[in-house]
C-alpha cells in the first residue's frame, strides 16, 4: 500500500516531504509501467508457445519440447512480472492529493509565519482499507444486491496564521457502493463526493461579535463553492462545502469513470479560505466603525 503524508514541521519542511513523495511516485509509476511491458511480452510468448506447440504436434511431434520449455518458461516469468506490476500498482499515489497538500501549503504558505510549526496527514489508500464503513445493506433476489457507504477523512491539516488565527481543515471523501453479482463477474457502481471542512479559532479582540457572521456568511454558492454548513460557538468558525459527485463503474470490460475533476483540489480549499475571509473582513470592518 502507498505510504501516507505525515509530517509536522514548517511550511518548508512540508513542501520538502511532499516533493520527496512526488519523486517516490514518478519511480513508482515508471516500475509499474516498466513491468507492465515485461509481464505483456512474456504473455505473449506463452500465446505464442502454445500455437507453436498444437502445430508442431502435428507436423514434428519430436520437436514439442522446444516450444514447451518457451512455453513454460513464458508462463512462470509472465505470471512474476503480472505481480511485480500489481505490487507496484499498489503503491501508486493518488496525484490529486499530492498536487492538492503542495498547492495548499504553497499558497496559504505566505500567510503562515516562517518558523510556526504546521502539521498535515494525508492517506493514499482506498477507501475500504483507510475509511468506515457505516453503512451496509441488502436487497434484490436473495440478498444479491450489497450497497455501501464509507467515509474515509484522507487529509487532516492545521497551523497559525500571521493574524493569530488558527485553522484546521479536513476532507473527507464520502463513497456510496453497490455490488450487484452478474453471471460472470459483480457489476460495481461507485459514487463520490467530497466533503471539506474548515474550522477557524478566531482571536476574540479582533472579533469581539463573531456572531455577526450568521447573517453574512449562510449555506448556499460562493464563487463555485456549495456551503452547506456554518456554525459559531465560543470564537471557533465551522464552515463545510460540498464537492459534486464523481462516479466510477465497474462492469464485464472494465471500468469507466466520470466527474473525478469535480471533487476536491488546492483551489476548492483556497477559495473557502477566500469566501471565509471575505465576510470576516466585513465583520471586522463594521465592528470598526
């Protein structure tokens, strides 16, 4: 399975790990892809061992063996390099998650101080091994239609910015599946959306009423952006959006996927930090005046 992300350290320290990851993940895909060819031609030779060996059969029974040595040998190196390529496959990361902690910290970077200490966590595995399952269902003929629901919290991040303002933020990816059994293989049909969460600890000088907020900052759209919760109590800001949903299907000749740019990125989550502090700024400036 991929490593994950965790690090504490400053904004530099963080890059510096994520730009590690990066170099991991281009060795990784190049193995995977290196493999892959391998694993193919050697498949290829066993198919073409076993041809050779029907026509000799016929033709020159004596000389059987020699496409059944290629044959055999074709099959074992075939089935070494297959697992090689899956090992390595396991190992791939997620590039939109590694382009997501870079962009983020790279921008609200420059709002954090050089030497504050900041802390991020980010998972690379499926949904089903690092999530909860909380949900799980039957129904149809015998119970043959299975439905899902998981919630996996990928990315857990937190720092202190220049105002005296703390932040954490989360998403969590929220998986919806269901396994129908066909004659030959289980139709899978997945769909996805991502939550992200923004908590923000607030200095109570800077924003003695911070409860002004209700009336300025409400679910609805920003910039792009689908707010479906915010909520104050005792200085901390909690303000959640919503990603539209991404689907993947898995059926006889593979699988098909569509809206996977849809779910969550480095913009998504600045863009709530902009939507956030453009109402407390309006906040801010009226208890001024």
């Amino acid at each position: 399975m991929p490593q994950p992300l965790s690090q504490v350290g400053s904004v530099e320290e963080i890059l510096t790990a994520v730009r590690s990851l990066e170099t991991y993940d281009q060795y990784v895909e190049a193995q995977a892809k290196e493999t892959g060819k391998k694993a193919t031609l050697w498949w290829v030779g066993f198919a073409a061992g076993v041809i050779l060996l029907i026509i000799l059969a016929n033709v020159a029974p004596i000389l059987v063996f020699v496409p059944l040595l290629g044959g055999i040998l074709s099959l074992v190196m075939g089935i070494v390099y297959s697992s090689r390529k899956a090992k390595w496959a396991k190992e791939n990361m997620e590039n939109r998650r590694l382009e997501l902690v870079k962009q983020l910290f790279t921008v609200l970077g420059r709002d954090i101080p050089r030497r504050n200490k900041c802390a991020v966590n980010v998972s690379f595995d499926d949904y089903r091994t690092h999530g909860t399952q909380v949900e799980f269902t039957k129904s149809g003929l015998l119970g043959g239609l299975k439905q899902y629901k998981y919630e996996d919290t990928w990315l857990t991040a937190r720092g202190l910015l220049y105002d005296g303002n703390r932040f954490k933020i989360t998403i969590t990816q929220n998986v919806h599946r269901k396994e129908k059994p066909k004659r030959k293989y289980t139709k899978i049909n997945e769909r996805f959306d991502e939550e992200i969460t923004l908590l923000l600890k607030v200095s109570p000088d800077a924003y003695p009423d911070l409860n002004r907020l209700t009336t300025t900052l409400t679910p609805g759209e920003y910039d792009g952006l689908r707010l479906t919760r915010v909520q104050i109590s005792d200085g901390l800001l909690r303000v959640v959006c919503a990603t539209p949903p991404a689907t993947r299907l898995q059926g006889r000749y593979g699988a098909t996927s569509e809206g996977w740019d849809s779910l969550a990125t480095g913009d998504t989550i600045l863009k709530l930090f902009l939507a956030v502090y453009g109402k407390l700024q309006e906040c801010r400036a009226t208890q001024a005046a």
